[in-house]
C-alpha cells in the first residue's frame, strides 16, 4: 500500500529512467543509515525450507531473482541483497564501457504493465565493475551477465566476452552470456547454429571445458520454436550449466496499433511467450540442466505456472517497477502456502510437473 499509494506516484511522475536514478539513489542512501537494511530484510524477506534449492553448488534460499538490467553498475548489489531476492543478477557489463543509446530509450507503458527499452547495455565496463565487486561482501548469490561492447566488431565477439568474463567471473556465483538483446546491433546473430558453437568454442578453449562457475546463455523470444530447439541442443552438446528464457521481445503487437518506440519489450505482454519457451525448453532439457524463466512474472499465480512448466528459478524486473519492493515475499509466500496446500514438501517435485500429469 505505502509503494503504490505514496512511492510509485512519485517516481511515476518523473520520466521513467530519471525514475531509476532516484530509486538506486535512494537504496545507496539507505545503506548509510544505521540497522535500516536489517530492519528492512526483516520486513522483505520470507523464508521457508520448502523453498531453499541447492542448483549446481549454489543455495539459493528462494527461488526468485532480479533480472539483469536493474543493476547495471553492481552498485546496488549491496542493497538489493536485502530486499528479499534469493539471487541478483548483475549487468549486462561489456568489455568496454559504454554509455548506451541517446535517451530517451526507456519508455512506460502502464495500462499494459510493461516497458519498452533501448538502452543499449549502457554500463561502467568490466575493468570498472571488477573494481566495484572487489569492495563488496557477498550478501546473496550474485550472477554477471556479459553482453558484446557495441564497438567490437561482431567477429571478435568472443573475445570481447572472454574479456568480461576473466575480470568478473572470480566475484560470481554463476555466468551468463547474452546474446539475446535487441539493441545491440548484429548481437542477435549469435544466436544462430553456426555462430553460437563458435561462441561457446571460444570460450571453452579460454576457460576449460568445465566453466569455472555454472555459465548460463539467455536466449531470446523471438526466436522459432525450431530455432530454440537447436541452441538448446547445442548447450546440451557443450554441456552448458543452464539457459535463462528469455528476453525482451521485438513484437509489440499487444500494445494495439500505432507506432511504438524501437527497443525490446518487457513485462505483463511477454509472459505468455516466455512461458510457452520454458515449457518447449523443458521438453528437450528434462531436467538435465536448470532453466531460470524470466518474463511478464508479477504474481505468486503466474510464477507457479512458470515453474509448473519447468523453470528452476524465476527473475523479474519489469513486475517489480509495477508491484514494488514486496513483490518477492508475496512471491515466495503464494508459492509456500501452495505447497503446504497440497503436502509437497519441496518446490523442486513441483518443476516441469505440467508435462508429468
């Protein structure tokens, strides 16, 4: 009530990447005052055994996580970590620091509880980001999401995440490489049969077959069923940790008609999709490696059903611009009073049980 009565009007009034800044402002101020961010985890975090998971070496004390894209600096780590969130993905940071598109490039669409972004992986770059990292207590898991710098040419690509990835991955739980945004010119190529074997290739030769950490790829939603198809079978071939579904969309359709900003779309409009890709996903894994699904997730209901359909683990973003700051625990509680409900003793029998009925 105090976030949708008091806080959201305020920040909805202000343009919504000036809206941002505040926020981020303010959750840096709060780490200065004395107990606040205890007082604050006491208020936010809901905790139930029934919800811990254990996923390739990492607890994971539940299930939901903040998307890459809300911390693009890993400055507001230290903060999110206690905000109720059982992982923080931090990113997308490139090789080389950039300052991302012209504005405006974020833009609200709320009758339809989503965004619009063209942000183009605006961020400090990995040399200052591993810096930032340095100074840092682990407080919660911690991802890294790594995306190509727009300058590199699309051929050095690997090299460009390998960068990232040696200045980052010793201050991380767990990788990721995106190669699904649509702002990042050519970055989408990577995602075709061809072009990701080469990536993962690259890696390896760098890294070893095993990856330090469990290395994750984030594919996109616009990709055919077919096409998904494929890069998963590639991951399985390459023994990839895990893949997150999915990113933001290019089809803007469910906004009605009229022009639209370019950029990708994100929030309520998505989820449908995302849920049919980690449902296919979910066919072809079987649970062989984890999915994270991310998309359009702004309720305990929707967040069930995305886990019913075989995701591991959940990531919002968009939801909790619309929903606030409460929206992990009312989560995390939907989720445990359902699984008391029905005497399932642990999320986990409840993964991909869509596809066991």
């Amino acid at each position: 009530m105090i976030y949708h009565n008091l806080i959201k009007p305020i920040l909805f009034h202000l343009d919504p990447e000036s809206a941002h800044h505040f926020a981020a402002s303010m959750l840096n101020l709060s780490r200065t005052v004395p107990f606040f961010q205890q007082s604050i985890r006491a208020i936010l975090e809901y905790r139930s055994d029934r919800l811990r998971q254990s996923i390739w070496g990492m607890e994971f004390k539940n299930p939901i996580g903040m998307a890459a894209g809300f911390d693009k600096t890993a400055e507001l780590y230290p903060s999110l970590a206690y905000m109720g969130f059982g992982f923080i993905e931090i990113g997308t940071i490139t090789a080389k620091e950039q300052p991302g598109n012209e504005l405006p490039r974020l833009f609200r669409y709320p009758n339809e509880k989503a965004l619009i972004n063209r942000m183009g992986f605006n961020n400090p770059g990995a040399d200052k980001v591993q810096l930032t990292l340095q100074k840092q207590r682990k407080l919660v898991i911690r991802g890294i999401n790594a995306g190509k710098s727009k300058v590199t040419p699309i051929e050095d690509a690997t090299e460009d995440y390998i960068y990232t990835l040696r200045k980052l991955t010793p201050y991380a739980d767990y990788a990721v490489i995106n190669i699904s945004s649509p702002n990042t010119p050519g970055l989408r190529s990577l995602q075709s049969n061809k072009a990701l074997s080469q990536l993962i290739e690259g890696i390896q030769n760098e890294f070893g077959i095993k990856f330090p950490i469990p290395l994750f790829f984030k594919f996109a939603p616009d990709l055919s069923v077919s096409e998904l198809r494929e890069n998963l079978e590639i991951c399985l071939k390459y023994k990839i940790d895990g893949v997150i579904l999915t990113n933001t969309t290019l089809n803007k359709e469910s906004l009605g008609e009229g022009e639209h900003p370019e950029g990708g779309l994100s929030g309520a409009p998505l989820f449908s999709k995302a849920l049919s890709y980690v449902s296919e996903a979910y066919k072809i894994l079987r649970g062989r490696i984890p999915i994270i699904g991310v998309g359009g997730i702004d309720s305990g209901e929707k967040a069930l059903q995305m886990i019913q359909a075989g995701a591991n683990l959940i990531q919002i973003y968009t939801s909790y611009v619309y929903e606030g700051p409460f929206l992990p625990s009312q989560i995390c509680s939907y989720l445990d009073q359902y699984l008391k409900k029905e005497n399932i003793k642990h999320i986990s029998e409840i993964v991909g049980i869509d596809h066991k009925k």
